[in-house]
C-alpha cells in the first residue's frame, strides 16, 4: 500500500513510563469510553502540542520579547478537563 504522504505512517514509538496508579487510571478511562488505550493518548499527546504551540504563537505575537515556555501541566491539565467532561 502505497501513502499520498510518507510521513503520515506511524512508526514511530515513543517510551511513555507511569506508575501503577496512573495507569489505572488511564485503564478506567479508556474502558469506560471503548477508546484504545494508544489512540487516545496519541490524541491527546498531540492536542497538548497543538495547544502549547497556539499559546506560544499567541504570546510571541503579543510579547517577542517573553518567549517563555509554557508550563506543560498547565496545558494537559485544561485538556484532561476537556477530555473527562465530554
């Protein structure tokens, strides 16, 4: 099979370490909703990018000056909200 884009194929991996209670909660989760595991934190992952990279763009735009990196708890955290409300 051939990809109108190569870089769309998904091979690679990344090495994500949890604890035991973090993962169960991820487990509870993904099993409530049906979602696969690895589906759904790709998708998340890549929400949180797409979030940190707008406020990045918006404050650059803003301030050039306060290039700061956005702390990524904050941005996971609004989305988690996001993702257990819906």
């Amino acid at each position: 099979m051939t990809y109108a884009d190569p870089k769309r194929i998904r091979k690679n991996k990344i090495a994500l370490v949890l604890d035991d209670y973090e993962l169960e909660k991820i487990n509870r989760l993904v099993s409530q909703t049906g979602d696969e595991r690895g589906v759904w934190l790709r998708d998340l992952v890549m929400a949180s990018v797409e979030h940190r990279l707008g406020l990045m763009e918006r404050r650059s735009a803003a301030q050039p000056a306060a290039n700061q990196p956005i702390p990524l708890r904050r941005a996971t955290d609004q989305i988690m909200r996001f993702s257990l409300a819906h």
